[in-house]
C-alpha cells in the first residue's frame, strides 16, 4: 500500500483551547477532534474553518475517553457533527449506534480499545466490526510485548483499517504503519499510551517518506524509550538519502525481539542492556572480535531475503569506547594508556566490551560488580582480575562505569555514592547534556570526566558504515546526539549506552 496517513488528535478542557489546537495542526493530513472533556461544547464551532479532514471523537469513560453523559447525549453530538460535514465520527464497535452507521456508513469510523492486552477473540471481533458497515474499522491493543502488534498486520490485510499498538512496546505499529498497513496512524501530545508529537514523526523519523519497502532498523532493549540512537541514525539515512528508519524496539525478552524482527523483515539492529550476550548466542555469525567480547551491541541480516533467522553480530562498544578515551589521554593526560590501572563497574555486555578494550591497550584492568561471580566470570574470560565492591580507595587511574546507575532509569544514582576519587580519570557510559552524579562528584574532587555520549555516537558511526557499506556525513550523527541530550534531561532522565 501507499505510505499512511498521518493524523494528529487534538483536545481541550474549553472551545478556545480546542480549536486553536486544531488550527495549530498544520502537520497531519487530518486531524481527530477530541470532544469529550470539552466543558463549553459547540461541534458547529468545532468544525468551522477547519483547513483539513477531520475525525470527530467523543470518547465515553468506560472505553478510556472523558465523556461521562448519557448515550443518547454523545449520540445526538456525533450526529450533528455528520450533519455538519465532519469527514468522519468515529463510534465505537460496543456502542451500538447501529442506526447512525446504517445511514452514514461510509462517514464512520468503529474502533474497539482493548487498554488490557490483545483480545483472544481479536479475529471474530474484527469480523463483527466490519458486519456493522462501517468504512473503516480501528483497533488498538495495549502491547506489552513487541509481538502483541503482529496480529494486527493480519486486521490490516482487509485495506479498510487502522491498526495501533499502544504502549512503549507499541510504538514501532505507530511509527511502521505503512508496514502493518494501516490506512493511518495517530500523532499528539500524549493523548493514548505512546503516542508522541507530529513534529517527531515527521522530523525525527521522516515518517512521510516511510513505505512498504522502507529498510527498518532499531535499538532493542528493555528501556529505549529515551534512547538518542533514533535521533543519530535517522539524521544519517537522511543524510545519506537512504530509504531506511530506524526506531525503538522495547522488547520483553530477546526471544520477543527476534519473533518481531522476523514477521517486519528488521534489516539490523542496535542491542542494548540486558541483551548484549543473548545477541551474539542468536547469530549465526560473527568476528573474532566480538566472539573474544562475548557480546554483540549490532546485528544484521547476511541474507536478506532468504533466510530470516540468519543474523550476524559484531561489536562497535570496542572501538567507540576507546576513541573518545585516547583523545582524552592524548589532550589531558598526555600519557599512553599502557600500564595504567582502571577498575570497570560492572559485569554487563558493555563491560565486557569496555574491559577488552582496556587490556587490549596493555591496561591493567580489575572489574568489580555487587554479585562477584559475575565479576568473576567477565574477569577470568578477558585476561583481567576480579576485585571487590566498592573499588578500594587507591586502587585505580582509571574509573569506568557499565552499570545503569544514573541512566534514564536511574538518574539520580551513583554506583559510588560519595567514593574516595582519588584516581585521575573517571569513564561513565551512562549520558545527557547534565552531568551523572558520579561525574559530578569525580570532578568535584578533582578528577578528569568524561560521559557516554561521545562513545555513543562513536560506536554508532561504526554501525551506520557495517549496515550500510558508507560512512556517515561528517558530524551529522554528532549533531544529531547531542540535540537530542537535551531532550533526554527534559525528561527527566539519562541514559545508558
């Protein structure tokens, strides 16, 4: 099918708000008309001077909306708004308006909201919502899993529907449409669970130019939401004039990811915590390197086309580690890494990576984590030494943090909560435009800092060229991050490598 529609749904506690939401618009192809909430109603208001199509919505408190009158209230306001020449009303399947969609059936949208999960009846409720006459049907499920979308590509083979999964894990049905084949998809402020601005998808994910055929890249992890990743790589294949989107990929289990990226045909896709070691245990192949690692932060199809479970895995956390560190070393320290000391905190697929790094420099590398089998275990295969936790005072040149502390999902938090800094140079992958508060504190007491963003776009850059065969536009993946650092502390949090 053709690329998707987009359509942007606007709401308001009074007309005024309402409206100049409506006019403000200016992005979408059509605009969905949120009436219920709206204390002062007036749909011919609502309606007149309007600039594009528009779905009229009045959604009922016991289907996730805000309107809490009567049925035969909400009735008479859809009615009207058909009578004043609204494009669309959109009913819902269980409200039994069968008269209004009897008379105006190719004026009405009936969609059923399931805020629970995907209905074990979907397929007999999409049979019976299709019964009713209705031009277009819409259904959205709450996904908790990336996979709780793929029944939705079945709904959407009929032509005439809308198909969304709500949620984090449901934003890649909302950003693929043109995939799922749905006929539109929904942008706003917020209004449904994981929903996100017109301006995003527009900008950030040029949805306008995403088809059927568009390549589909991502970061899967079990917290992606705030990762910059998408800002990078997006900018890149836009630069590059490269048919290709790359989106977040929340997954509840890598088992969950690779079902999903088999049924969408993913080209490649970025791995972040916690499946850093379950990426590489899925490939088929991968380098030395990465094999040595025993962790893949980057996948891609070696056959595309012919095999779909045929992934290959590389390691970018290596190389982007170290480039923004021998900089570093070279401008501040003026000394070689070799012989140095650094302890790594953590045990993760990044430590991994972080730790061969350093001792592929000739750098005397201990790794400390809370549970010390796991220090242990990363330790004894890397040719470095275990240690305890919390590092000893003393102990270190070099200090990296692996850990998620002071990530989006714990940005407040140092793994080293007022340690003795007493070392020259402090690592923290974790990023944003502020400063992590083991960074704030290694720089207090006097210690070189440096944060996971330059590492970031670094190991990123590296992934852009082995998917694509072509290096990045200098500077774009740079720009592209650090514009996108800011948006990450707006939110309140920071975010991991």
């Amino acid at each position: 099918m053709a690329t998707s529609l987009l359509c942007e749904t606007v709401t308001g506690t009074t007309m005024a708000e309402l409206t100049q939401a409506r006019d403000a618009a200016t992005l979408a192809d059509m605009v969905e008309l949120r009436l219920d909430g709206v204390t002062d109603l007036d749909v011919a208001a609502a309606l007149h001077g309007r600039s594009v199509p528009v779905i009229v919505t009045c959604r009922p408190s016991w289907e996730g909306g805000r309107f809490d009158g009567s049925e035969e209230e909400r009735g008479r306001v859809l009615a009207l708004a058909l009578d004043r020449g609204a494009e669309y009303v959109d009913v819902e399947w269980k409200a039994g308006f069968g008269g209004l969609i009897r008379e105006h059936g190719q004026r009405v949208i009936v969609s059923a909201h399931d805020f629970d999960g995907v209905p074990r009846d979907l397929a007999s409720r999409v049979d019976a919502m299709r019964a009713t006459g209705a031009a277009v049907i819409k259904v959205a499920v709450m996904a908790t899993r990336l996979t709780d979308t793929l029944p939705l590509i079945d709904v959407a083979r009929g032509g005439d529907a809308v198909v969304i999964g709500m949620g984090e894990a449901g934003v890649p049905s909302r950003l693929l449409a043109s995939r799922f084949g749905s006929r539109w998809t929904y942008a706003g402020n917020g209004v449904a669970p994981g929903q996100m601005p017109v301006r995003h998808m527009v900008d950030h994910f040029r949805f306008r130019r995403l088809g059927a055929d568009t390549a589909v890249y991502g970061v899967v992890g079990d917290k992606v939401a705030h990762s910059i990743s998408p800002d990078m790589h997006n900018a890149a294949f836009g630069a590059a004039e490269i048919d290709a989107v790359y989106v977040p990929l929340r997954a509840a289990d890598f088992d969950d990811f690779l079902t999903f990226a088999d049924a969408l045909g993913l080209a490649g896709a970025s791995v972040t915590i916690p499946f850093k070691v379950d990426a590489l245990n899925a490939s088929r192949s991968s380098d030395d390197l990465t094999r040595e690692v025993g962790a893949a932060n980057t996948l891609r199809r070696r056959n595309a086309g012919r095999d779909t479970k045929d992934w290959e895995a590389t390691n970018t956390d290596v190389g982007g580690f170290l480039e923004p560190l021998d900089a570093v070393i070279g401008a501040d320290l003026k000394a070689p890494l070799s012989g140095l000391r650094a302890s790594v905190l953590g045990a993760g697929g990044a430590a991994r990576a972080v730790v061969m790094a350093l001792v592929s420099r000739d750098v005397r590398v201990t790794v400390h984590a809370r549970r010390e089998s796991k220090a242990q275990e990363v330790a004894s295969s890397l040719a470095a030494h275990a240690g305890p936790w919390p590092p000893a005072p003393g102990s270190w040149d070099v200090l990296v943090n692996c850990t998620p502390l002071g990530s989006a999902a714990a940005c407040e938090e140092s793994p080293l909560p007022g340690g003795a800094f007493d070392g020259r140079l402090v690592y923290d992958l974790t990023y944003g435009s502020d400063e992590s508060p083991l960074l704030r504190e290694a720089r207090r007491a006097g210690c070189l800092t440096v944060n996971g963003l330059p590492m970031l776009v670094a190991q990123a850059e590296r992934q852009f060229e082995w998917w694509t065969g072509r290096r990045p536009a200098p500077g774009v993946m740079r720009r592209a991050a650090f514009a996108a650092a800011g948006r990450i502390d707006a939110a309140s949090g920071r975010q991991h490598a």
